[in-house]
C-alpha cells in the first residue's frame, strides 16, 4: 500500500471519528435537554373525597411510578385534628419530586366535614412547610377534595393557603349532586372570594359521563359550574368530559387517561 492511499485512509477514519463524535455528543446534549424539560418542578398534592381510605390514590401513584419513580409523603389528618407524618423518601430526594397523599380520617360526606377538612388541609400543609420547606406545589382534588382545596386556596381556612400554581379537579360536585335541588352553600362563598383564584396559572375541571349526563355519582352539570369560580381568573382554564365505557365516580381515580392528564398537566408544570 503507498504512503499517498495510507494517508487518505487515516484521514477518512480521522474525519469519521470526529463525525461520530460530534453526533454522540450532540444526542448527550439532547438527552440532558430533554431531561430538563420533562423533570418534576414542583411537588404534587393528592386530596381525596368523602368516605376516601389512605389507599385511594395507590393505582394512580403507580401508574405515575411507571415512567419515573417518586418518592411519597403521607400525612393524615386525625379526628380530632392531628397530624400522622409518614415519609417514604430520603433526605437526599429532591422535595420537587414527591408526591404528598393527604388523608382525612374523618371524611363523612356532608358540609360541615368539608369545612372541617378546609382547616385540615391549611394545617396539614402548614405542616409540611415548616417540616419540609415546602413553598410552591401542584395540587389534585378528587371529588369532594376539589371543594376542600377550592376552599383553601380562596382563602377560606384558618391559615394563609401556600402558593399554587396549578390544580386538576376530577368529579368535583361544586353545586352538589342532585340536579333538581343545586346544592350552593359550599359554592356561593368560593364565588364570592373568587378573585383568590387569578393566582393560579392553569386549573383543569374534569367531569366523567356514562352516558346519563353524569359519572353515575356527581352530575356534569355541578362538575362544570366550576367555570363560574375560575374563567377568566386563572391564567388558563380548561374543562372537559371524559365519556369511557365503565367509568364510575369511585373508579375515576383509576383511570389511564386520568394518569397521563396528570402527568401532563401537573408533573410538568
């Protein structure tokens, strides 16, 4: 072989290294990008409904888990209004990437509890505050949960609610769930301290239907009054009507769709 081809040759791998080097290195940039993008930026909140067990949220977690694993805090509100602190992350875990799973012992299915929960929830998350440094957070109430949280964040406890930015609904009964007897003393308060919600950047109202204009539960129409205390006073308000075939209020949280909405909406953000 002459010392001219020999030449060429180490110049052609020479420039092929550099070319695949160049990609490799612009795919770890990509890679690093992307994780930026796509990692948790605040830590989400999970509120349940009446008659709720510390389970409830269980397969939503898990299906959470199934793309990145997150660490869990529970936190219990007793009868009598105490709280059981339970912590299933390391000191190391960056807060940003916790799931907080709120639970009332006490979530009997009237109004006088969910005025009581309000408290419990302001105190629970005062809690976390001074315990984990927590200062921002997004947040999902679940049924009668979107009516305590609502309720919080109007500043309708009895503790300055913490900065959050966004919040899913899922079932929410803002007006009750008998459509001939609309059920307001609940909802006329939050209407009148409304103007609390133009702190919020996004709010996502979700209604479930069978096919009866209701999840066989909390009618659509009561899950849809929410645009009443949020349009036009959250940044961006979106609401929607999941229709699947075997959707049941008690089976909400259960759902895929319900997972990726979250993921999208609240993980993300």
């Amino acid at each position: 072989m002459s010392k001219k081809i020999l030449v060429s040759l180490l110049a052609c791998g020479a420039f092929l290294l550099l070319i695949i080097g160049l990609g490799l290195s612009n795919q770890l940039h990509s890679d690093q990008a992307s994780h930026v993008i796509s990692s948790q930026r605040r830590p989400l909140i999970l509120i349940p409904g009446s008659d709720s067990m510390s389970n409830d949220f269980d397969v939503l977690i898990k299906q959470l888990n199934a793309q990145q694993t997150h660490p869990i805090v529970k936190l219990t509100v007793t009868k009598d209004q105490q709280l059981k602190f339970q912590e299933i992350r390391t000191k190391d875990t960056p807060l940003n990437d916790t799931i907080i799973v709120v639970h009332f012992e006490n979530s009997r299915d009237n109004n006088e509890t969910i005025v009581e929960q309000t408290n419990g929830l302001a105190a629970a998350i005062t809690y976390l505050h001074k315990r984990l440094g927590l200062k921002t957070a997004n947040a999902l109430g679940y049924s009668n949960g979107g009516l305590i949280l609502s309720r919080y964040l109007a500043g309708l406890s009895d503790k300055t609610p913490l900065s959050i930015r966004s919040i899913m609904l899922v079932g929410t009964p803002f007006i009750g769930t008998n459509t001939n007897q609309p059920d307001t003393t609940l909802f006329k308060p939050l209407k009148t301290h409304r103007q609390a919600f133009k702190s919020l950047h996004a709010v996502v109202n979700v209604a479930g239907d069978t096919g009866q204009s209701s999840d066989g539960i909390v009618p659509v129409s009561s899950v849809q009054a929410g645009q009443q205390l949020f349009m036009q006073q959250a940044q961006r308000y979106t609401q929607m009507t999941v229709n699947e075939a075997g959707l049941s209020h008690t089976n909400f949280l259960q759902q895929r769709y319900l997972a990726r909405l979250v993921r999208q909406n609240l993980l993300n953000q």
